[in-house]
C-alpha cells in the first residue's frame, strides 16, 4: 500500500461521532475480514488460544507468523490468513467471526483506527484515533451512529486496552536493551514472555527463579493457574530483564 492509499483510508476522526454499523444483511459483511497484517498483542493471543483450547505451542503454529524486520525492536506476531488466493481470517465463516467474543483488539475498534504510544512517567498512553474507511465497506451508510467513548465501551475495547497497553510501554520504550551480544538472548526471552505464557510458566517453575526472586506464596499460587496474572508478570519480568527496572526483588 502506497502513501496515496494510505490517505485515502485511513482519514482523521473528526468531531466525537460517527455512522456504522456491520451485520450480516449487508453486501461488504466479512470482507474486512482478509489480506490483513494484524499484529497480536499478548492479551490478543491468550484470549484466543484459551478460547481455543490450544496450548501457545499450538497457537502459535497454526494461526501465526513471525515478523523480524528493522521496522521493529523486538520479534511481532501477526495473526496468519488461510489459502493463497482469498487470504482469509482462519476465523471467519459465512455466519461472521467464530471467536468473536475473543477476538483481537484491532478487531474490536475497527472500523476505528489507533495509534497510540506510552511515555516514561506517565500512566496512560498517548493516543490518537482515526478512521479506517475502506472502498468496500458500506458500514458507513448505516443510520446507527456511534460517540467515540460509547463505541469503545461496546465492543469490549478497554479492557483489552489496558492490558495491552501495558505491553506498549516495553516495546516503545527508549532504553538502552544494553550490549549488542546479548539482544539474541533478550529477543529469545521478549518472544517467550510475550506470546508464549506456556513456556514462561515452566521458565518460572521448572528452573530456580523463585529461589532468586522474591514472590510471596499468594502470588506464586496465582501464576500458576491465572494466565492474565501470569501475562502481567511477564511484563514486570521484561522491564526487569530488557532494561534493569526494579520491577521484580532479587532475594537477599
């Protein structure tokens, strides 16, 4: 996609309101649906895979792809499309989303577009949001019309939001991930802590990092059968790892 595409696409939100709506009834229903370069998000791919009863290995292997790149610090995942020619969502069908109460955030918003990043000091990220006005979409010439706030509240955004948003502060951070020799190391461990929730719990259990590190036994029971803690952790153990913050306490 060119920059001239680019423009014509993706259009400022102006105002706080907008028109769509998207049900079946409507000629474009699931054509948003394919040829998409969605990256998932941590809080993304555990709302899927236990929605899917997959283990990360699984998921990970049937439904995604990794993308190395300059165009990024650390290693993305995005959501892979069935067959070569309709490059499909693997969860679309003629009826709409088959995980729809689990999809994935950018999902959630579209037709609303955000871009949004975290700095140092401050809680909440930065954003700003856009819409998303593909050729074929004929959402937009439906009479239901939507607040910004209300649109969000609908779809289930905010609660993935704050989670997810979490994640941005790390892979948006400036610091320094220090010597160069030891980026394949960090990387191995982002991709892990990140996408793999599996693997970081054995990390945690199988290996001698509680005697290292101090949890207290209330946690300790909650990483072992809560995955959203469990993701929460992994991001207080890559500000630990990636860049020093004392996030997590060595033991004495």
């Amino acid at each position: 996609m060119n920059s001239i595409q680019e423009k014509q696409i993706f259009k400022p939100f102006t105002g706080n309101t907008f028109r769509f709506s998207c049900h079946k009834g409507i000629v474009c229903f699931t054509e948003c649906c394919a040829k998409l370069r969605l990256i998932l998000t941590p809080y993304d791919i555990l709302r899927m895979k236990n929605r899917l009863k997959l283990t990360s290995d699984q998921f990970l292997e049937l439904y995604t792809d990794t993308i190395i790149d300059n165009n990024s610090r650390f290693p993305m995942v995005k959501l892979k499309m069935s067959g070569e020619q309709e490059q499909a969502c693997p969860f679309v069908t003629n009826d709409g989303c088959s995980i729809y109460e689990d999809r994935p955030e950018a999902c959630r918003l579209y037709p609303v577009g955000r871009a949004s990043a975290m700095v140092d000091g401050e809680k909440d990220a930065r954003q700003r949001f856009f819409m998303v006005a593909e050729s074929h979409c004929q959402g937009f010439q439906e009479k239901r019309r939507w607040v910004l706030d209300d649109w969000m509240n609908h779809e289930g955004v905010k609660e993935y939001r704050s989670m997810n948003d979490q994640w941005l502060g790390i892979i948006t951070s400036p610091k320094s991930l220090g010597p160069e020799k030891h980026l394949p190391q960090k990387h191995q461990m982002f991709f892990m802590a990140s996408y793999n929730l599996d693997k970081f719990r054995d990390f945690l259990f199988k290996s001698g990092f509680f005697d290292r590190f101090q949890v207290d036994s209330d946690l300790k029971e909650k990483l072992h059968r809560n995955d959203t803690i469990l993701m929460l952790f992994a991001f207080d153990w890559l500000k630990f790892s990636l860049f020093g913050e004392k996030t997590i306490q060595l033991k004495s």
